[in-house]
C-alpha cells in the first residue's frame, strides 16, 4: 500500500509577526524535522513543504531568512510587499497560499497549515469537503482564531513544540547572521526524491518570486 503524502504551507508574516512582537525567533529546520518525523509515524511522507515570504527589499534579515528556508528543504514563494499612500504596508499572501494549496490537494493526502489566521477557514472547509485530513499548526496560544482550531482535524501550538521558538540570541537572531541545512533524512522526504532546487552549487534554485 503506499504510503501517504503530506503537504506542509506556511504563513511567514503570521508567524513571524507574532513570534517577534514578544522577542522570539522561529527555528523553521526544527519545524520541518518535526513534522518530518510526525509525518512518518503515520506512515506519510512529507511531500512538499511550502514557506510563503513577503519581503521589503530594504529588508536584509528577510532576504537572509528566504535564503535560509531555500537550504532547509523549503519551496519559497516571495512577494515584495506593497507600500500605500498612507505609509502603510501590505505583506499579505492569503490569496497565494490558497491557490497554491488548492492545487496541491489534487495528489496530498493531508495538508499542514501552518498560521494562526482565522481566514484559513473557508479553505479548511474547501478541502474537508474533498475528503483531505487537515492539520493546523497554530502559533501560540492566545494568538489563533477558535475557528480555526475547531475547522481542523488536528491541532496544535508551534511553541508547544521542543526547540522550534527560541528567544531572539545577542546578534538579533538566527536569520541576523547565518543560515544552515537541515540533514535530508530528517526532512522526512524519500530519500530517491530530489528536493526541488537542490544543485551541486549549493546556492537556493527552489525560490519563487510572485
């Protein structure tokens, strides 16, 4: 019988707004070996694994967090926010991810939301209506819609999970400085499956600017 694929989306600017307002950083390579392993005791693979970027660029620490996501084993999908008259910014990619999920649900088993924004729940709704398990990896709690805890199959917080929220280190944070590789074999894909981008040069090829 094969084995189940899992689909994991995640919704930088929620996590990342509400992890830094409280002085935290988000060890995204923690979070993709954890569902990885999750994943596998299922007996599913972690299929794909998705990280949806607004950027500014002004902003360097975000450009190095892409960078970062793209060597962890992460498809990133980028867009340069947009900046209103009234000084404002608009970072919101509800409408990229949708679209994305929707048309990943065709060949995934379960998908992986990862966020905390109520809006998810028509979408949630969406594919539970196509026979998709649905798990939704809140950020803390306090911080999510109760719609979207009771939408989901399975739910739990990220800072309930060992080792992925950290408080932010002397230089600013992880992504201040430097950024890493997760192992392949804890990323919970196949290890025949070649990781979208994945070159001799070592260098992110799996980025996607909107």
């Amino acid at each position: 019988m094969a084995r189940e694929k899992a689909g994991m989306f995640i919704d930088v600017q929620n996590v990342q707004v509400t992890f830094e307002k409280v002085g935290n950083e988000v060890r995204y390579d923690k979070l993709i070996e954890y569902i990885g392993d999750q994943c596998r005791k299922e007996d599913a693979i972690l299929w794909k694994a998705v990280a949806f970027v607004p950027f500014d660029p002004r902003d360097q620490r975000r450009e190095r967090l892409i960078n970062a996501l793209s060597f962890m084993g992460y498809r990133v999908k980028s867009k340069q926010v947009k900046r209103l008259p009234d000084g404002s910014v608009k970072a919101n990619m509800d409408m990229e991810i949708t679209l994305e999920i929707l048309a990943a649900a065709t060949f995934l088993d379960m998908i992986i939301i990862v966020s905390g924004d109520s809006d998810f729940v028509p979408l949630i709704d969406t594919l539970n209506h196509m026979g998709k398990r649905i798990w939704v990896v809140g950020t803390k709690k306090g911080a999510v819609g109760i719609e979207l805890i009771r939408a989901s199959d399975h739910y739990e917080n990220m800072d309930d999970i060992e080792g992925v929220i950290i408080p932010f280190g002397p230089s600013g944070g992880k992504w201040g400085e430097d950024f890493f590789e997760v192992p392949r074999e804890n990323m919970g894909f196949p290890e025949d499956i070649e990781i979208e981008g994945e070159e001799e040069s070592g260098m992110p090829g799996n980025v996607e600017e909107s």
